[in-house]
C-alpha cells in the first residue's frame, strides 16, 4: 500500500516538472527575442582638390579649385598684388592680372577646410613677350607711305606708342590689332629721321623711323626731240616736238654714276648720268648707241638759237635736284660755253655720229617721277637712219 502511494506521488512529482517545463518552453516561444539595431558609422570622406597646380599665361586670367568633401573653406592671406583668390560655396575662384614683365612669377594658394591640415596649391603666371618682328631700323621711302609692324605682346595689354613732338607733323601711328602702322607724309628733303618708343609698363622698345628719298626709280623722260625729220623752221632752226618717255634711273656701276638703258629714243641704247652735289649731269662724249650702219652715236652739246656744236667733251649737260611732296624731278639747264670771245648758251643734246651726222637733237629734258599721271608720247620710226639724217 505504501509503495503504491509513493508510485502516485512521483508520478504526480513527474507531471508538475513536465507542466512547469512544458509553461517556461511555451512562454519562451511567444516571445521574440530583443535585437539592438548595429551603429553605422559614416564613411570617412579624405578632402580633395582637383587641380593641385595651376599655370596662367601672361594675360589676364582666371581659373578654379574645386574642394571635395568638406563644407567648410577658407583661403589664407595671399601677399601677392597681382594674384587674388576667393571661395564661393567649396569652389576657389583665381584671378591673375597681366604680367608685364618677362620673368615667370609664382606663389602659394593655402585652402584649410576645417581641419589641421591645409592644402597648398602653387601657382604660376608666364613671363610676358612683347617685342616687334622687325628691325629696329624702319626704312620708308620719300613719297609718304605706311609701313605695318607685327608686335608681339602676349601680356594683352595696350602699350603707347611716343613720337618727339618735332617729328609728330610728318610722322605718325595707328594701332590695329596686333600690328603698329607707321604713316609718313611726302619729303620734301633728301633724309629725315625720327625715333619712335613703344612702352608697356617698365619696358621700351625703340624704333628708329628712316625716311629717305634716292634718285633712283621709274621716271618719265620728257624731252622735245627734231628726230625723224630735222625739219627746220623759217630761221633755219630745228622743229622738235615734245615726247615722253617710261624710263628706270639705276644705280651704274661706277661710284656716283646712274644709267638709263632701256626705252630710250632710236638707237640710243643707254645714257649715263653722274649724281653730285645734288646734280645731275650727263657728261659731253660718251657713247650711247649705233645706227643701224654701225656708226657710234655720240654726245655733244649744243646752242639751238646759233646752230653751233660744241666739242669740248669736258662739258656737262646738268640738272639741279628738285624735290616736292617726295617726287624728285630734274630739270637740265642751259650750259654756258666761250669760243673765241663768243659766249654760247648750250640748251640741247645732240646725239651724233663720227661723221657729224645729227640723229637726234634733244632739248627741255627733264626727268620726272613716275607718278602715273603721264602717258607715253614716242616718235615714229622712219625708215633706216642713212637717209633721212641731215648734215648740220
């Protein structure tokens, strides 16, 4: 009996820990376990710039820094005058001004953004180059003419331009990109001269401005010729009708010496002029051609008003310079000349053979710059010479 009561007491002792387990199993399904949220930390963002130099050329200019990953930029003090920099929301605004000296200029752009450490941005500005493409020494001709000069100037800036007060009534200047335009007015004297400054902040450049007239060029040759008939008026003097002539006055090969020798008048095929004193003279003897027999053409000067030649080759037909408005013109004057106590005035050329027959006789010659505005006027060609020449 007491083993049957002690079975049902563990029995039931068996049951309560089921149920008691079975309560605590139950209550541990129905509620869900506490889970804490993991702490996400934010990334850590490394601050960076996207130029880390900066290069201007020598104009004015301006360039950017843009800062990454910070809010917070500041600039520091920048000593340069010519070099500014600002920032605007994380961007750094940089502005250089011209550079007008030749030498490469540097500084240090210092951004901290909020933290120990700053960074430092180096900044380069190029030297400027201003200089002209040319030489220093400006020739221009004595009709009044522009010369256009290339000027190198990479700073951008406008540079003046200096011309001495005396010199400002012949010589002046525009400015037209990159080109400096000399304009003279026409000479009226063989050489004058002026300098010229170009000024860009400190530097100079110094021009000198030659303004020359020579005696060479393209002329026209005007002259009254009794060429091809040497018909003779009623006093027995010669007809001669006016023509003119497109000729080129170049330098002879001799010192002082000048020649024409082309479209010059029938068989004549050069003429040589010597250049003294401001004159020009064309001397009495030399040889200037043959006809068509051979015969040498030979000058000689001669007295129009009394039919007389004159055989002293030591004598000169000249010409004094005259100049006007940059045209240089000659004009040839009569030639004194006494032969026994007779007082001749010589006012023409002749050109003659060695057997004294006259081809050509010349008078009123005169050499004017070729402007454009005269026309040619030749003679006519007349059968061979042998003929038609006349003794005289």
């Amino acid at each position: 009996m007491f083993s049957i009561l002690i079975k049902v007491m563990m029995k039931n002792k068996f049951n309560y820990a089921f149920l008691l387990v079975s309560f605590f199993l139950i209550t541990a399904c129905k509620n869900d376990p506490i889970v804490e949220e993991p702490i996400i930390e934010d990334p850590i963002v490394e601050v960076s710039l996207d130029k880390v130099n900066i290069h201007f050329s020598a104009s004015l200019g301006t360039d950017t820094i843009k800062v990454r990953g910070s809010r917070t930029v500041n600039v520091g003090i920048i000593d340069e005058i010519w070099l500014e920099a600002k920032v605007v929301d994380n961007i750094v605004i940089v502005k250089v001004s011209p550079n007008l000296i030749s030498e490469n200029r540097e500084a240090v752009i210092r951004i901290s953004t909020g933290e120990e450490a700053v960074h430092s941005v180096p900044v380069v500005q190029e030297g400027s180059i201003f200089e002209v493409e040319s030489n220093h020494t400006i020739e221009l001709g004595g009709q009044g003419n522009n010369q256009t000069i290339p000027v190198i100037n990479t700073a951008e800036v406008p540079y003046s331009v200096e011309i001495p007060e005396d010199n400002q009534g012949w010589l002046s200047y525009d400015l037209e990109g990159n080109f400096l335009i000399l304009k003279t007015t026409p000479s009226d004297v063989l050489f004058r001269e002026s300098s010229i400054s170009l000024i860009l902040g400190e530097r100079r450049i110094e021009l000198l401005v030659k303004q020359t007239i020579t005696i060479e060029g393209n002329y026209i040759l005007a002259y009254d010729n009794s060429y091809p008939d040497n018909k003779k008026n009623d006093d027995g003097t010669l007809i001669c009708l006016p023509y003119q002539r497109k000729v080129t006055l170049k330098k002879g090969e001799e010192s002082n010496t000048y020649v024409i020798n082309e479209n010059l008048p029938t068989y004549v095929t050069s003429l040589t002029f010597t250049y003294e004193n401001e004159k020009l003279s064309m001397k009495a003897g030399q040889k200037v051609g043959k006809t068509t027999t051979g015969a040498e053409l030979v000058v000689k000067l001669f007295d129009t008003s009394k039919m007389y030649f004159v055989n002293d080759d030591e004598l000169s037909y000249v010409a004094p310079l005259a100049i006007r408005e940059g045209c240089v013109n000659f004009t040839f004057e009569n030639t004194p000349y006494s032969a026994e106590e007779v007082n001749y005035s010589c006012d023409a050329m002749a050109l003659r053979t060695n057997t004294q027959l006259n081809v050509h006789l010349m008078k009123n010659i005169r050499l004017l710059t070729d402007t454009g505005e005269l026309t040619e006027i030749k003679e006519i060609d007349p059968p061979p010479v042998g003929p038609r020449v006349q003794n005289h």
